[in-house]
C-alpha cells in the first residue's frame, strides 16, 4: 500500500504518476491528483482539467478567460472555427 500525496490515505490500488520535471506522486485517486497537479485558470481561478489553452506561458481553462486577461496573446484565442451550427 502506499499513501496518497495529497489527502494521505493509505490506499492498496493507489498510483503513481511522473512529471516531466522528473517528480514522482503517489495518489489514492484522479481527485487528488487533479488537486495536486492541475494547473489554475490565471483569469478564474478554477482547475484546468481538460485542455485549456496557453497563452504566452500563461494557462486558461478556455479561451474566454484567455481573451478576458491581460495576456496579449489571448486576445487571439478562439473556442472555436468555422460557423455555428444551425
């Protein structure tokens, strides 16, 4: 068993995950892992689970918190291309 980094369970199928930087984390579940790890909206503050978009080194969890900031290059940042469906 091994115990999680963020809560501190003791948990028999945690995991572990590396990072790019070469840091190794051991967590109980993907919630902790997300709490731990995630980047934060620089405009909203929320968690950036999915993509999200990067803007001059800055992260955004959309492209309307991009183009809402004072990053200039979000102001470039589209959600989507094309015309919106009927």
């Amino acid at each position: 068993m091994a115990i999680c980094d963020t809560c501190g369970n003791d948990y028999w199928l945690s995991f572990e995950v590396r990072t790019i930087g070469g840091e190794t984390h051991t967590f109980d579940s993907f919630e902790c892992a997300i709490q731990k790890l995630a980047p934060v909206c620089e405009h909203c503050g929320c968690k950036v689970v999915g993509h999200g978009v990067e803007a001059s080194g800055s992260f955004f969890c959309c492209g309307h918190c991009a183009r809402s900031s004072d990053v200039a290059a979000g102001a470039q940042i589209k959600d989507a291309v094309g015309v919106r469906p009927a």
